[in-house]
C-alpha cells in the first residue's frame, strides 16, 4: 500500500460514533491536505458509509474506510494491511471507548483497556509517529474530592462503575508507554453533544435530567440538588474535538495529560436552574435527592425514561475540581475555549424535545398501524 498523498496521514479510532465522527470532519476541513484512516466496527459499516457520503467530493477523496475493530489484534486488519499503514501514519487519535451505563465489566475491560493497548502498538509500528491522541475522560478522577491534577491518576480512588475503573486503567497503559513513544492524553468532562447543533450520539448523563424536567407535568415545580453548590462541568462535543486536534499537533504536547474542562464555575443548582428555564419549567427551593428522585418516577411515562434515579444524582453530585494548566498551555494562542452552558443550553434542550416528539410520533404510528389490523384493538 503506497502512502496517500498529503502533507500528514492521520488515523481515527471509533469512527462514526459522534466525537470521532466530529472530528473526521474537523481534521479534514483544517487540514486540507491531510488523508485520513478510520477504523470502523463491521455492524456500524453502513452508518460510516453514510457520513462518508454526506461529504464533499473533495474531502471524500482524503479519506479511507477500514474495517476493523480497535481492540483486536492488529485492529482487526489484516497483517500486509497493518504493516503498511504503520509505515504511513503520522498521527493517531485513539477515540473508540465504551461508556453507557450498565455496560458489562467483560466488554468495558476489552474495548477501553484493550483498545488503548492496541493504540500503543500501532504507534510502535509507526516509524513516522509525530503523536497518538488517546481521548479519555476526567471521570477516572473517580470519588476524588478537591483538585484533581492533570499528572494525577492512580491515587487509590474509587469508582462507581466500571466504565471509570477501565478507563482509568487504559490510561496506566498510555502513561507507562510515555516513557518511549509521543502520547498526549486528553481528558475531557462530561460531554454533551454540539453546542450549535445539539446533536449528540446518547442521550445519556445531563440528557437524563433534561429528559426528567421536560417528562413532569407543567404544574410541577422541578426540585433543586443538594447541596446545589457542588460544581458540575460539563463541555460540548465541538468544544472537546477542537482542543483535542489542536493539542495533537502542538510540539510540546507529547508526555503530558490535558483537562478539557469549562471555567465558568456551574453548579448543580444552577446546572438545574438554565435546564428548567429552557424546558419552560419553574424550579423549587427543595431539595433533589435520591427518595424525591424515586417519587417523580411514579409520573406516568418518567419510569420508562430514567432507570437508575440514583446514579442521576451521582453523576451530577460530583465533588473534584479539575486542573488545566497544561491544557491552557498547549491551548494558548489558538482562541479555542470552552462556551459557558448557559449559552447552549437552549440548543440541548430543544434537541431532546426533537427527540421525545419523534419517539411518541413513533408510538403514535405504531398503535395507528396495530388498529388498521385489528380495529377491535
């Protein structure tokens, strides 16, 4: 296989799951001249095909599809065909992880600590490696309260899921192969999907609260956390992407750990507060924690939307604090920040109103369909 034409090659991991799709499509419109890889899950062929084709012919051409699978060996190709992109990559942003709730300990350990494993070894094979990207999360900061630094990591933590445990791991993995191969690690916080769009791949994590507001009743006043000071931080796909890309191609990049997180100090209760307002809801001064959680279950259709009351405040009751000085140093000069919340969260919220009229569109159909068979029904 002869090296592509363009000034660099650059291979994507996860691709076409939202932030790797993301930033496919950053890459090639920043980079004109760059080819790139995307290793893509055989199930998911059909949807990397489709996003492919929604671009220009241009960008198109400057970027092939390789089935695959990140946390095989050799990513699941074949060895001519790994040898011979080993020889051409200059960089590679490992994005594919697994992350959604319930996700069984088996599959977590193979696709986050195996597909990092499996990164480390295709930088080994790349002679012309300028740097491999490993996309993480600053949820590995686990029970930790306070400042979380960036060269932090194991610091006898707990987790409350394995998806944090194995990720955490996968990082141990990226910081021992430090010492002989250019690794940057970045950890973003609790993403949400696109700040100008709103798209997102899982309506997961802050898509639940929004999802619980827009499911009470009007008449219901919307409980606040408690405590409503502790900080939430949360940042947008497009935000995440840019940053990442930018800390790739920084030449002091390699060897550090960045946090990409916001700076605008959100709380829980003023987290609640835009949600709410944006969802036309009012808020109470009560508190929302898990025992009032389980009672809005009770709304009719709620259940069926929020399994896990608990691990919803959990995840908004977070109590670290996330250092950035590496990030803002690699980021410096490049005007790349994060947006404050409020200034999207109408967009997120309008996003999940898309989403519940399109689902109860679909159940509307569906009984529409069952009483044109059996009218008696």
């Amino acid at each position: 296989m002869a090296r592509p034409g363009g000034s660099e090659v650059v291979l994507v991991t996860g691709f076409p799951a939202l932030q790797a799709r993301k930033l496919l499509v950053h890459l090639l419109a920043a980079e004109p001249e760059t080819f790139v890889y995307a290793v893509v899950l055989k199930t998911l062929w059909p949807q990397a095909v489709e996003v492919l084709g929604a671009l220009g012919p241009e960008q198109r051409s400057r970027v092939e599809l390789l089935e695959g699978d990140a946390a095989a060996l050799d990513m699941g190709l074949s060895g001519r065909e790994y040898r011979a992109i080993g020889r051409e990559i200059d960089r590679i942003h490992h994005v594919a992880h697994v992350s959604y709730a319930g996700v069984d300990r088996e599959t977590a350990k193979l696709t986050n600590v195996r597909g990092a494993v499996e990164a480390i070894e295709l930088a080994k094979a790349s002679p012309s490696l300028r740097c491999l990207v490993h996309h993480s999360t600053a949820a590995i900061s686990g029970d930790r309260e306070g400042m979380f630094y960036e060269d932090e990591l194991d610091e006898g933590q707990h987790f409350v899921t394995v998806v944090e445990q194995t990720r955490m791991q996968a990082e141990k993995a990226m910081r021992r192969a430090m010492r002989e191969l250019p690794i940057v690690v970045v950890r973003p916080t609790t993403i949400v999907g696109d700040s100008g769009t709103g798209e997102a791949d899982h309506f997961d994590g802050p898509y639940l609260l929004v999802t619980l507001i827009l499911a009470l009743p009007s008449e219901i006043a919307v409980p606040l956390p408690h405590p409503g000071t502790t900080p939430v931080n949360i940042v947008p796909v497009d935000f995440v992407v840019r940053a990442a890309h930018a800390i790739g191609r920084h030449p002091d990049a390699p060897g550090k750990t960045a946090h990409l997180a916001s700076h605008e100090g959100l709380t829980a209760a003023r987290l609640f507060e835009l949600v709410a307002r944006a969802g036309g809801r009012r808020t109470a001064r009560s508190h929302f924690s898990t025992r009032v959680a389980q009672a809005l279950l009770a709304v009719p259709g709620v259940g069926r939307l929020l399994h896990k009351p608990r691990e919803l405040v959990q995840q908004l009751a977070t109590a670290a604090d996330y250092d950035t000085r590496s990030a803002d140093q690699l980021l410096g000069g490049t005007g790349i920040e994060c947006p404050p919340f409020s200034s999207y969260v109408d967009t997120l919220v309008s996003a999940v109103q898309d989403r519940l009229s399109h689902k109860r569109r679909e159940l509307l159909a569906a009984v529409e369909a069952l009483r044109a068979e059996d009218p008696f029904a």
